[in-house]
C-alpha cells in the first residue's frame, strides 16, 4: 500500500497529465445491487437507484459532468431522476460537477456546513490547507447542510452521512446497505483521509485550521472502524476498486465484497499523516510562523 502514496501526492499536486488521467474514460458498471459506479476512471462518482428516484454520491470537476450523464443515461436511468446529490468535500476535482448536474437534475445538493457553503458561493475556503492552490467552482443552486449521523431518506434508501473532516473541515463519508441475491452488505463511501497541505503551508499547527491533525486522526479511525464490507474512496483506485473490478468477470458483484478494504484504507492514511509530520516537523524552523 505505500506504493500508492507518491502516486497519490503527484495526482493532487499538479500535473496535467494526472488531471487527464483523473477523466481518463470509464465504462459505468454494477457494484452490488441498486449501487452503481458513474464516474470517472480517477474521480469516483456512484449512483444509488430506486423506484422512487436515485441518489448521486459526489460527481467529480467540470470535465465529468458530461460523462457522468451520459454513464447514467447508458445505464438505463434518468438523470432528472434523481433527487439528492451528496457531495464528499467542495474541492474542485469532486465538487465542481455538482452545478452542472443539479442544474440538470433539479436534486437537492447535501455536504458537510463548510461544504456547503463553498458549493453555494463557489469560493475555496481560506482555511483550508490546500488554499491558496484551491479553484473556485461554478456556484451551486438549492443546497443545505447536513447534520453529523443525517440519513437521507428516499423510497427504499437510506444513506446515513458521517463527518469525516481533516482533509477539509467539512468532509464527509457515507454509508448504506446494498442486497444482491439474497445477501445484504454494508456499503462506504468515504472521502479522502490525505493530510495535504499547499506549498509554503503546513497541515499540522495551522492557525487557521488548529484542529486538522486531530481531526482527521479520528476521521482515519473511524473509516478504521465502520461496517465495511464494500469500500469506495473518493479516488477509486486508493480503495482498491480496479483489482476488485477485473475480477467482476469471474466472481460477479461479489469481487467488490472486501472487509478488509476499509482498514488498508485507513492504513495508507495514517502513513501519509505520519510522513507529513515528520517533513513538517523537518522543515519547522523554516516555516515557523506560516499557516
């Protein structure tokens, strides 16, 4: 799992050939049962599905609007289907679709309080670790904030939001529960758990963000902790989703079942927070004073 963590630094600090590779084309696939896979090949984007309408977990930047309607529309569902859109954290590479598809959709958009409001203003939050490296997204209509334990209802569904923040103040995972053939699992959704700070700023000892280290240790623990039998991360390839979908082919919807997922997750997470201290508290002298 450590192989992931330069791959994964290099992806969210620039390059445009990461951000090519993060709208990479992806076929939509089945998870388990009503739950499928819309996104991106980079960015995760999935679609809960019921008679009374969907539900769209997070959707991706500006480049994946356009997939992610067609991925719902090849699936055999409408997009003006859909009633709810949960959003992850407002970065731009998870959040700036958001306007464009509740646009078409007409859904009513849900995110952590900071969130939230970023989505609607479409300005970056200053707190933030990542600021100043942040892009503003198009300004989202009829959102509101979730409460810590909300579940959403819809029909059949029920999608329960957890605070997870730490990577933004306002992260947050998901969970619902998924049958197939007779078998019920325990479905995540969980956001990124990367203690990713922008140039010249740090992530621990931030004035402006005091709480970030203590808040994504227990966001880390709780990702740890959580019924987990089918893991999806906000960047797919760091919950294992591409080993587990060439294995579709023989095994069925069953290849994505993996208990153990969440805990690699949590695993490579704390690893990169442990690394990231220890270059902060390398550089300590130099920064001492900067956000």
């Amino acid at each position: 799992m450590k192989t992931l963590i330069p791959t994964f630094v290099l992806a969210l600090t620039a390059s445009a050939a990461h951000a090519a590779d993060w709208y990479a084309p992806q076929q939509p696939f089945a998870i388990y049962g009503d739950t499928y896979y819309v996104g991106t090949h980079g960015i995760s984007a999935v679609l809960i599905t019921s008679r009374s309408g969907h539900i769209l977990v997070d959707v991706g930047g500006p480049d994946a609007a356009k997939q992610i309607e067609d991925h719902i529309r090849q699936l055999g569902f409408k997009v003006e289907d859909i009633r709810f859109i949960l959003n992850s954290h407002a970065h731009q590479d998870h959040g700036g679709a958001v306007a464009a598809l509740q646009k078409l959709s007409g859904a009513t958009v849900l995110a952590g309080p900071g969130n939230e409001q970023i989505l609607r203003t479409g300005q970056p939050d200053k707190a933030d670790p990542q600021y100043p490296g942040l892009i503003p997204i198009a300004p989202v209509a009829h959102t509101r904030a979730l409460r810590d334990g909300e579940v959403i209802r819809l029909g059949p569904l029920a999608v329960t939001a957890h605070f997870t923040p730490g990577h933004t103040k306002g992260g947050v995972s998901y969970t619902w529960q998924a049958t197939e053939g007779g078998r019920m699992v325990d479905v995540v959704f969980a956001d990124s758990v990367f203690a990713l700070a922008a140039e010249g700023r740090r992530f621990s000892g931030n004035p402006l963000y005091p709480t970030a280290q203590a808040d994504i240790e227990r966001s880390i623990t709780w990702i740890d902790t959580v019924k987990c039998d089918v893991l999806i991360s906000a960047h797919p390839e760091f919950s294992g989703l591409w080993e587990r979908k060439a294995k579709q082919a023989s095994l069925g919807d069953a290849a994505f079942v993996d208990p153990q997922a969440c805990h690699a997750y949590a695993k490579v997470g704390r690893e990169f927070l442990a690394e990231t201290l220890a270059k902060e508290h390398a550089a300590a002298p130099a920064a001492k004073g900067k956000p």
